[in-house]
C-alpha cells in the first residue's frame, strides 16, 4: 500500500512548495553565522564604525526574519497534507470494513477497528505535520553546515565528528529499547478500547450482578499495564534530550577550549583575531550540526508509532475480502430459496457447524425453523444473505447460487431482521425506511409497516409520531419496541425473502401472533423464513424445519411432527402442557 495514493495534486504542490520553504529557511539559518564572523571582523578592526555593524546586524535579522517565514509557510503547507491524508484515510477504513464480510470482520473485532481509524491515524498525522518536515529539514541542515566547515579545522572537526557519533549510538540504543514497547502500547490501546466498549454495553447486567468491582479491576489492570508501558517510553525518551543538551554543551566547550589553546599558540594578532573570528562561526555551524540530529531524534519519537499505526491500517486496507460479488446483477426475482447438501464451519473453527443441509422455500409459504440454542439456526438464515459462503454444498436464490450473485442485487431481494434488533441514531421513520433497496419507500409504506408490525401504537405513544427521536441503538425504546420497528423496517422493504431470526422473542404472545397474522395477510406470496425457539411462534407455519447439533433432523407441520419427530415433541412439551397443544 503507497501512502501517496491517499494525497492528491494539491497536496503533491503542497509538498513541494514546503520542500522549497525548507531550503529557504535552512539557507538563512547557515547564513547567520557568516553575518556573525563579519561583525567579529569589523569590531577587532581599527577605526570601525557602529553603522558597519549595524548593517550586518540589519542583515542578520532579515535571515532571522526569512527564516521563520520559511517555517510558517511549511507548518501551513505540512498541516495541509496531514489533515487531508488523515481524512482520506479515515475514509478508507470505514469504506473497507463496509466491504468486509462477517470473518473479517470477526478478525479485527470492532475496538480494533476503531482504534486503528482514529488513534492510528492521528498518529500518521502528527508523523506527517510534526516529523516528516523534520525528518527532510535534518539532512538538509546537517550536509549543508557540515560543508560549510568542512576543511576549515581539522581539530575541531574532529571534535565534532567525535560527538556526532556519540549522539547516533545513544540513540540506536534508545530506540533498540523503546520499539517493542511502542508496538505494544497500540496492542494494549485495542485492549482498553475492547474492555471500555464491553463495560459500557454490559453496563445495566453489571450493575444487576454488582460487578464493578471485577470490572473496575479488569479495566485498572488494562490502564495500568499501558501508562506503564507509555511511562517506560516516555522516561527513555526523557532521558534523551538532558542527554543531547550535555552533548551540545561538551562540543561547544571543546570548541571553545581547543580554540584557546590555538590562540594562545598563535603569534600575530592578525591569526589570533582570525582564530576567534572562525572559532564563533565553526561553533555555529558545528551548533547547527549537533541540532540537526537533535531534530533527528524527534523524528525518532514520531517515527516508531507512526510506523506502528502505518502496519495497522495497512492490514485493514489490504486484508483479503472472502466474499466477493458474482457475475449476476439480476435475476427472475421470485424469492425460491434452495439449500443443497450445505456444510459450513465458521473461520478458525475446529468442526462444521451445519452438516448436510438440504430443504427448498417456495415463494408464498412460511417455513419456520426450530431447535436448541447452538443447534445451527442462525447459521443457516445467516448463508441466505451471504454473511458467510458455505463450505461444501450450495445456497440458491432463484436457481442463482448466491455465490454468483452481486451482492447488493441479492441483498435486494431480503428482508432481514437479526435476533438483536437493531435501531440508529435518527427519527422512527429514518429507522423504517432504512438503507437502499429494490424500491423507493413512501411515507404510506411506512405507515403500512408500522400497522403489519403493531408499530403504530409506539408512534401514537408519541409526540411527534413517526419524527420522534431515536437514540442511538434505540436505548430510549424497549427491547419489544426495538424488535416491532426492527421488523416494521423488513416489511417496508418489500423484498421477495424475509427472514426473521428470532426476531418475535421479546414480544408477547398476543402480539407475536397479531404480527404474524398481519405479515401473513400483507406478504402473501413473500418467501417467509422464521427462527423461532417458541412452539407458538412457529406451530402454523407452512413447514417446520427441526435443527439439532447442525443437521436437519424433521420437516413437516406442527401435526406431522408431533406424530413423527421425538425433538420436536420434547421442545413442545417443555414449553407448552398438552392440553395447550392439542
């Protein structure tokens, strides 16, 4: 992955412009130190004058002045770049975890996912804002002061040579120390965003169990472990710059030190005036030197989590998608869904959770399925809409294997409503005509599938009907609440298949069945497929499909199985007495 497919031509002039800027402003920087041996010049000479000297402090301003419009004009121009690099890719995390199907989605995890669209970026951002103009303007500086003195004194030279090695050892040493720690401390920010998001989602089961005081630990040690591992970093770090100022001050005093020696051994006033007068300028220039690898080991502190960060939404970016569109964009859209001889394992799972699944619903008939909790039922509504593709075997929507087809054309034909409803930060309605599908939806759709969905007494509860707010992840709804607008949104859809997995589980009995009757009446010649873990959910369903350990083990009516299928029978009755089922 090239990190300059994310900029554009702006941002390419941008960069060259602060590249020029960067010349600039190192070009005046090495020419103070000229104006300073000039003016050491004219104040040993006899008969100076203060206007002399005035004027090469005159010109050591303007440097002084040119040099910072240098660093303004590349501050703006790096800020620039990094804030629409970091834009663009935010973009490109969130537009590829939009493509991942459900294995890599499982892979990441979300508190990954999350962290690596904010923390990593902002992280190649301060990189790009802070680091990068350093990490150009340091070699800039360094090669140029160092042909500025280059051949001027052997001794002091050397002097600096000398340091300029010092410097590059304890800094090979630093970073060999705090790298693994850097890479570790985004592993442990997954981490805390992991625990934080689970805390605050379980927040009502904890408080229910009084658990804070489990969870208050299992967050400490997750706090705790990572201001170690950043207070680690951050005392190497310290360490470095007391460290780089010692360094500077021995070099100037060496400088200065041998300089005295050369001048005391000089004999002519001439080489002695001459001696001090370059002894300041090797100074500055040997000053600008050390500085240029002090600016080096800022690029260091930003380097290694940039570079981190860069690996992490990099994996993102270039992860594999297992589920890619077919050659079919359309199809004779009746909704007939086949199961032929499926087995499927979820990723990295030792055995298949489905073994031989093989059944047809027709267009027009309700076929519902039922068995006990991790008996397979999700997993066989879940191959439907394409979240997992099998492993042996074929799912066909309309005699189209879903593996041919394009899967937002097949996505089209479903209407799916997950065992956890699921609502979004908006208004009722926004929640009920959600998303793209096969047709525009109508206000009067809307109002129709909130009636089939006895939704329409949540609305009417309301005080602003269908425009009253839905809080994010509808906590201002209950759970029975949830699941009626959940299914209101499926209905409005219109879609030839519905699925609904176990999408009546918190509704009441009273309701269950008004809902089930309405859908009935209003999807006549719909594909309709119920998970249900309740008899009364599924008992007048067209067909019953008995799922246990992963097989299908009956399929009939609620009378046929009663006679012929001992599971069946055992769900019923732990549900419901004889006299209920008769």
């Amino acid at each position: 992955m090239k990190i300059l497919k994310f900029v554009g031509k702006r941002e390419l002039a941008l960069a060259l412009l602060a590249l020029v800027a960067i010349v600039t402003q190192v070009f005046f920087d090495l020419r103070l130190p000229d104006y300073m041996q000039d003016i050491t010049k004219i104040i040993v000479m006899p008969g100076a004058k203060v206007s002399d000297v005035l004027e090469q402090g005159a010109y050591m301003l303007g440097c002084a002045l040119g040099s910072m419009a240098g660093a303004v004009v590349t501050a703006f121009c790096m800020a620039m770049i990094g804030a629409t690099l970091s834009r663009n890719l935010r973009a490109a995390v969130f537009d590829k975890t939009m493509e991942f199907s459900m294995e890599e989605y499982n892979t990441f995890g979300a508190a990954s996912l999350i962290t690596r669209s904010t923390n990593d970026v902002t992280q190649l951002q301060m990189f790009v804002v802070m680091g990068l103009q350093m990490a150009v303007k340091s070699p800039i500086l360094a090669v140029w002061a160092v042909t500025k003195i280059a051949g001027k004194n052997f001794t002091w030279t050397v002097a600096t040579g000398v340091t300029v090695v010092v410097l590059m050892i304890m800094m090979s040493i630093v970073l060999s120390m705090v790298m693994p720690r850097m890479m570790r401390m985004q592993r442990i920010t997954d981490d805390l965003n992991r625990v934080t998001r689970e805390h605050l989602d379980g927040l009502r089961v904890i408080r229910a169990y009084n658990a804070q005081a489990f969870h208050e630990k299992r967050f400490e040690h997750t706090n705790t472990e990572l201001t170690e591992t950043n207070m680690y970093v951050m005392r190497r770090f310290a360490f470095m710059m007391p460290a780089m100022n010692a360094i500077m001050s021995g070099l100037s005093l060496a400088i200065y030190a041998l300089g005295a020696s050369m001048i005391n051994a000089a004999g002519a006033p001439a080489d002695k005036v001459r001696l001090f007068s370059e002894m300041i300028v090797f100074s500055a220039y040997a000053m600008q030197v050390i500085g240029a690898f002090m600016m080096l080991t800022m690029v260091f502190i930003f380097f290694p989590r940039a570079r981190v960060a860069y690996r992490r939404i990099k994996e993102v970016l270039t992860v594999p998608i297992s589920i890619q569109d077919g050659p079919t964009t359309s199809a004779s859209q009746h909704g007939l869904v086949e199961f032929r001889h499926v087995n499927f394992r979820y990723p990295q799972a030792d055995d298949d959770a489905l073994h031989d699944v093989s059944f047809t619903a027709a267009p027009g008939e309700t076929v519902a399925i039922i068995g006990a909790t991790g008996s397979g039922k999700t997993s066989i509504v879940n191959l439907i809409p394409r979240f997992y593709d099998v492993r042996e075997g074929a799912v066909l929507v309309d005699g189209v294997d879903v593996r041919e087809w394009k899967q937002s054309d097949l996505r089209n034909c479903v209407a799916y409503v997950p065992q956890k409803a699921m609502l979004f930060s908006g208004t009722i309605s926004s929640n009920i005509d959600y998303g793209s599908g096969p047709h525009a939806i109508t206000p009067e759709d809307i109002v129709q599938a909130a009636r089939v969905s006895a939704s329409a007494e949540i609305v009417e509860q309301k005080e602003d009907g269908y425009a009253s707010y839905v809080a994010q992840g509808g906590t201002n709804f209950s759970g029975g609440q949830k699941q009626r607008l959940s299914i209101a949104r499926a209905v409005a859809r219109g879609a030839e298949i519905m699925i609904f997995d176990d999408s009546f589980s918190a509704l009441d009995y009273r309701t269950d069945r008004d809902v089930r009757t309405a859908l009935r009446q209003y999807a006549r010649g719909t594909t309709m497929i119920i998970v249900a873990q309740r008899i009364g959910t599924v008992r007048n369903a067209d067909r019953i499909l008995v799922v246990d350990r992963g097989r299908i083990v009956g399929q009939g009516t609620h009378d046929e199985l009663m006679k012929s299928n001992e599971v069946y029978r055992e769900i019923a009755f732990s549900q419901l007495n004889a006299e209920e089922l008769a």
